[in-house]
C-alpha cells in the first residue's frame, strides 16, 4: 500500500489520564508527509502550541516511531467533534496509513458527518498497567497515548474509500482482508469514510512504579505495579460455517503488533 506523500492517504499505488493524580495523557507533533515505506518523516518533530506536554512535560514523545507504534497497536479511538455547539466524544475503529488516519462508520453517522471540514480532536490510548502507591493520591496508571488535532475530510473518491476500509479490516486482523468478502457498491455507499492528517500530533507515556512521598516510603501498605496487556482467547466458530472452514491462522494467533514486546519490557 503506497501513500501519497503531500496530501497522505492511499494512492492509486495501491488521560489527562483523569482518573489519578500521576499524569495526563495529551499529544504532540509529527510531520506532514508519509515517507514512500508508509511511515510518516521526522522532519518536523516539534510540538505545536496546542500539542505541547505541559503536564509532565518529561512523558511527552514528538517522534514518529513512537506516534506510529502506539496508533498501530491500538484499534480504537475517541473522536471529538463539535456537533450543533455541542461536544461529543465517540469510539470508533480506526486504520493509520502512512502520515492519515482513517475512520469511518454509517454513512448516517451524526459525528463523522460533523467532522466533515472541521476541526476535530483524536486520542487513542493503551493501558499497560496499574500503579498502586502507598498514598491513594499518587496511584496511577502505566499507559502511551496519542493524541491528533486535525480538520477531517470525507473520503469520495471511491478507490481510496475501498483501500481505506480493506485497512481498517486489515489494521484490527491481519490478513483478514484476503479471505472476507469486498463491500457491494450498496455497502459502500452505505459507509462513511473521513481522513485526518498525522501533522499535528503527540504521545504521552508513562512506565515504572509508584511515585510516594519519602515520608509514605515505610508504611506497611504494599505497593508496586500489576502489568495488563491485551490477550486472544481461543476464537469460537460460528454455528454456520460450512464444513471444513478451519480457523485461519491469523485468528488461531491473534495478537496486536508489539504487545509481546510491551508485556516483557
């Protein structure tokens, strides 16, 4: 899959962490243009006024590698929208390719049609722990996150539509694009895609253990980090499968690109 390096997007080529008081997840900036192996370039690595880690500025990460392995990781993202004055925040698949991000959803889809040449906000974040301190006040949570600012645009040119949907199936499953079906026309149209360029974007990551007080270091609390990562079961066939449709190896194998590699760190 090729990348259109001025605009992104395929070609004919082809927490505040919110909830303790340890860190915020927020965002900063990578450059405007897919390099021709799909990744996006170096060579503006600086973070924007608005994509700058403030909060623990020491977590904030502003290069590619960083920004590309957390958003190939994942598969879910948060989109906020302004819709009618409102804010509206809602999970969505998504498929990075090169320097773009693709969504989509119904073509009926009241937050992808609002996105649509405005601004809009893209956080995409990955649990890898739970910290628990000696002090309620300084657990925390191990996570990386990204965080996007962009002004969405719709996909209408129906060859990027399809290659972007082959990407999302391909991003969460891969391999699973070869054997499914391809979207009828009435699918597709029944479909809405919008793109939202990886210029303006950052991470935020935090690793290790408990941040205590000195003065909390001797209390007979136990503290320390529980380590989670995302894990497959077994996959459970349908009721209907013809006989002889054996699982793929990819669904026998599932996992997500680098959690083996998070999980032993």
């Amino acid at each position: 899959m090729y990348c259109n390096k001025l605009g992104g997007g395929i070609t004919d080529g082809t927490m505040s962490d919110g909830t303790m008081s340890d860190g915020a997840v927020s965002d900063g900036a990578v450059s405007d243009g897919a390099m021709s192996d799909g990744t996006m370039s170096d060579a503006a690595s600086s973070p924007t006024s608005r994509t700058k880690v403030r909060r623990l500025a020491e977590r904030g990460r502003y290069d590619s590698e960083t920004i590309e392995s957390i958003l190939d990781e994942g598969f879910v993202c948060h989109l906020g929208v302004v819709e009618g004055g409102s804010v509206r925040v809602v999970p969505t698949a998504y498929a990075r390719v090169g320097d773009v991000l693709y969504l989509h959803g119904a073509a009926g889809n009241a937050s992808l049609k609002a996105a649509q040449g405005s601004e809009v906000c893209v956080a995409v974040t990955l649990v890898d722990g739970l910290v628990l301190a000696r002090a309620a006040f300084h657990h925390s949570i191990n996570f990386r996150s990204v965080t996007i600012y962009g002004t969405a645009t719709e996909v209408t040119d129906e060859h990027e539509k399809r290659r972007a949907l082959d990407a999302v199936v391909d991003h969460i499953v891969p391999g699973r694009g070869e054997d499914a079906r391809r979207p009828t026309d009435s699918e597709l149209r029944a479909t809405r895609v919008i793109r939202i360029p990886l210029a303006e974007a950052s991470a935020k990551v935090r690793t290790g253990g408990p941040k205590d007080d000195a003065e909390d270091t001797d209390l007979p609390v136990w503290a320390g980090q529980i380590p989670l990562r995302t894990v497959a079961l077994a996959p459970i066939s349908d009721d209907g499968l013809p006989p002889g449709v054996d699982v793929p190896a990819y669904a026998a194998r599932y996992a997500r690109p680098n959690a083996a590699k998070t999980a032993s760190a």
